[in-house]
C-alpha cells in the first residue's frame, strides 16, 4: 500500500463555514467558477472518514466506516458531462468506477485511516430529467445526497430525496449513520425559486444556506488548478496520505500522475 500525503484547506472564509457546517442540509451558493463545487466533493470525502466504524468485533463489518452518497443532478448529460466528470478528477483514484449494463454509474470507493478503520463508501449517480422521475428516489437508502446544480431540480424531487437521507448504514450494517443528509452547490436562483424561498424566507430549521462571493482569481482556472486552491497545499511523500483532521489514507496506487485535472503523484 502506497499513500499520498495532502492538506487540504478551504479556498476563503465562506468556504471554510461550508466544509465545517454539520447541519442536515447544507448547501452553498455562488456564480461560476467559485470554487463550490469542488467543496462539496472535499466535504463529502470528509464526512466518509468521520463516520463511525463498525464497533462490534464479531460483526462482519467490524472496523469499516460505511456510507452512501447519491450525487443527483437534472439530467444524463449534465450527469456524464460535469457531475462524473467533477467527482474523479478528484476522487477517482480512490476506488473503482463502473458504469453500463441496469445499473447507474456508481464509483465505489475503499481506503484505509491510520487508526486502522476502513473506509467504505459507494456513490451512485443519478438523474432526475422530470418531475415525474421522483419515482426514481424511491426505496433509496442513502447517508447522504448531493444535489449538484441544485436550483435545477424540481421541489418535488428534492422533497423525496431529503426523505431518503439516514436510511444507511443501519444497525443491519452494524452502526447507524454519524451524520447525514443533503449536500448541494448552486448558482443564484430567481426569487419564485424554492430555493431562494427556503434560503430567505422560510429558513426551516437544520438547513443552512452559505452565499460564496465571486472567484476572483479562480474563476476560468484550469480544473487542476481550482482543485489545488480549494486543496490549499499539497504535501506529498512516500509514506502518507494525511488529510485533513482524519490523519493517513492508505489508497493502492497504479495510475498516480501529475497532468492535468489531476493532482495525484506516481508512488
């Protein structure tokens, strides 16, 4: 087992309250090029490795962190052409992703933390095209959901998916979630919008709205470069992969490169 060692810090204040937010919902909102997006993905990677293991010694996932995300964006294309895309240039190099046949594309990611726990976590990728594919949420049990581009998913969907959230792992699995719920990114809304509504109307208990002012020098950055300001420093060596507030990550290494979009090193 080869490890990277990296730090990750969040590129401004706004984005620092984001990464730290636990509430149920969180979600930030900011124009193109804001670094947002990549937040979330760090987020998520986060709240995998702060999951509770399994405690119980004769249960069969004894010492592994479970989770599951569903990454959820409006339709296919924006599914394959951002969302995928987004996710594996950073997080590609942790696990295996399989798309084709029935099933949706899911990427299912295993790792090792220095205290010996595993992390075990798949993040399946589906899209809504229509109201109506709320259908396609149901019988799901997630942790958590990412709604990217939230704004453009319907109430009715996002309605559904919240319901979702918590539902795994159970106590079948041998340990209940440690924290759960939905996670999105946006561009501004228009004032009929939900989200505007819930942000600055309703303000229903448990959800934070985060506003991320302009990216200034990130925005048009190429996707490695935005990866490694939302990263902050990057600090590799031979033996560890310390991220940030969950110390080493052991990932088998094959394919480490540094190119472009990616900053991973050959180990």
């Amino acid at each position: 087992m080869a490890t990277i060692e990296y730090v990750m810090k969040p590129q401004g204040v706004v984005l620092e309250e984001f990464a730290d937010c636990r509430a149920r919902n969180s979600f930030i909102m900011g124009p193109l090029g804001s670094g947002k997006t990549v937040q979330v993905i760090l987020k998520l990677l986060e709240l995998m490795c702060q999951q509770a293991p399994v405690t119980r010694e004769s249960h069969p996932n004894y010492g592994i962190r479970l989770s599951r995300i569903i990454a959820a964006r409006n339709t296919y294309s924006e599914l394959f052409s951002t969302t995928i895309k987004d996710w594996l240039e950073v997080h590609g190099d942790l696990g295996e992703f399989k798309q084709g046949n029935k099933e949706p594309p899911t990427h299912k990611i295993q790792f090792k933390l220095e205290d010996g726990t595993t992390v075990r976590s798949e993040v399946i990728f589906i899209a809504f095209d229509r109201p109506e594919h709320v259908k396609k949420a149901r019988g799901i049990q997630t942790t958590w959901v990412w709604l990217n581009e939230a704004k453009e998913h319907s109430k009715s969907v996002v309605d559904m998916l919240d319901l979702r959230c918590g539902r795994y792992p159970s106590m079948k699995e041998g340990v209940k979630p440690t924290h759960y719920g939905m996670l999105g990114d946006s561009n501004a809304p228009d004032e009929d919008h939900w989200y505007y509504k819930l942000a600055e109307e309703d303000r229903p208990e448990d959800w934070k709205f985060h506003r991320q002012p302009g990216g200034g020098e990130i925005e048009g950055m190429a996707p490695r470069k935005l990866v490694e300001q939302a990263v902050g420093c990057l600090c590799f060596g031979a033996n560890g992969f310390v991220a940030h507030r969950f110390a080493k990550v052991h990932v088998k290494c094959s394919k480490r490169l540094i190119q472009q979009n990616q900053f991973w090193v050959r180990c």
